[in-house]
C-alpha cells in the first residue's frame, strides 16, 4: 500500500513506483536539494566555481579563494585552477576573469586572465609622487628623506601585527629615542643598544619609512618598516 512508500531523501531520487523500488542517488557533480524527487533530471549539475565529488550530494562545495573553476558539473576540486602569482579571488569563482591583481601589481604582460601578476615599479614609472629619493618594493613602494642617513640594511623590516621588530639605537639616542611612523611617535628605548618597537596596532599591509629620533628630537636615522608576517632585523 501507498503507506508503506518512503518518501526519497534529498540528494536521491525515483522514477519508478512501487514499494520495492529503492531511490536512485544523484551522480557526482550534481546535487539535489528537495525530498521526493522523481527524476533524475532534478538533480541539478554543480555550477561555475563549484564541485561535489561524490554521489548523493544535497549541495556542491566551493573553490576555495583564490582559483577558479568554469567547468559545469565538475565532480573533484581538481577543476579550480589557482589563480596567478601576486592575485586573488573569492570563494566559488566561475572564471579567471575573477583573479583580481593585489594591490601595486598588474597583470604580467602578455598573460591572459588568472595569469601571473608581477610587481608595479612606482619609482621607474614616475608616479609615486616622491619629492626625494622612491624606493621601489613588492607592490608598494616608500619615499626616503634626501640626505638621511639608513639604519643599517636597506631590507624592510617585517612588523607582524601585534608583535615587534629589534630597532638597534646608535649612540647619540641619549635619554630616549623614538621611533616616528606615518607621524605617530613610539618610545623604544632609554640607551643606545638593541630595543623592541611594537608595531602599530591597525596597520595596513605595506612599507613605510620610519624615522628613529633621539632623545633631543634630532633625527638619528631612518628605515623601511614593511608590515605582514614574521621576523625580522633593524641594524
């Protein structure tokens, strides 16, 4: 009798009747979200910057940020392609046109979209607007003070958010020394020696050139201070 019919679960479905008749499971690459379905065209193919690798699926999973996928009823993550070097996209993109260059890069000449994106040279280009000496870095770029004198290594020091970088204070500092980015002024130290300058909370990934003032207000030296991740040295 009809009441000893089960109604099929979502991700299956049955076309045929009768009580013996188990439902069927939509195949991979399709999904199907309603209960009691009773064809197998109502399993619905997976779309652009989606995939579910196995049968039975009640809805596709997402490319990850980053890749794409333009492949219709795609069955494996296999078919979201990373995005180019130096570029970004969101989550379940359908197509390269949506890897975007990160900010100071542009697509590589000759590339075609979801290529490679390589470095913009401000300084070479003339447009960072830099009354004095531009220095160029990957996708950015920082203006040095004409005649001031560098803290040792010209690298960028890595500030992680919330953490610090060693800034080493020349003779000179006397009492204090300070240490001045974007006009905001920060105590490292009382004596000449190495000192932990804990990076501006909020900051924006990027390079900035820092000042290190001694305590007198004269200014001692400068250095290029690159915000992101992980350690690295002032000397």
């Amino acid at each position: 009798s009809q009441s000893n019919c089960s109604v099929c679960s979502p991700g299956t479905f049955q076309s045929a009747s009768g009580a013996s008749v188990r439902c069927s499971i939509c195949a991979a690459g399709t999904y199907a979200t309603g209960s009691g379905l009773g064809d197998a065209n109502t399993c619905q193919r997976c779309g652009a910057g989606l995939f579910s690798s196995g049968a039975g699926f009640t809805t596709c999973t997402s490319c990850l940020s980053g890749s794409y996928s333009s492949a219709l009823g795609a069955n494996s993550s296999a078919t979201c392609i990373s995005c180019g070097a130096n570029s970004a996209s969101g989550v379940a993109s359908g197509s390269a046109a949506e890897c975007v260059c990160n900010r100071g890069f542009r697509l590589a000449a000759g590339a075609a979209a979801g290529g490679d994106c390589v470095d913009i040279d401000e300084c070479a280009e003339g447009t960072s607007g830099c009354a004095s000496t531009c220095v160029n870095t990957p996708g950015s770029y920082y203006c040095q003070p004409a005649g001031e004198p560098v803290c040792g290594t010209p690298q960028p020091a890595t500030c992680p958010l919330g953490g610090g970088v060693p800034v080493w204070v020349p003779s000179g500092a006397g009492t204090a020394a300070t240490v001045s980015v974007s006009g905001v002024n920060y105590t490292v130290a009382a004596v000449p020696g190495w000192a932990q300058f804990f990076c501006p909370p909020g900051a924006v990934q990027g390079a900035v050139w820092a000042r290190l003032f001694a305590g007198d207000g004269g200014v001692l030296c400068g250095f290029t201070l690159q915000y992101g991740t992980g350690p690295a040295w002032v000397r």
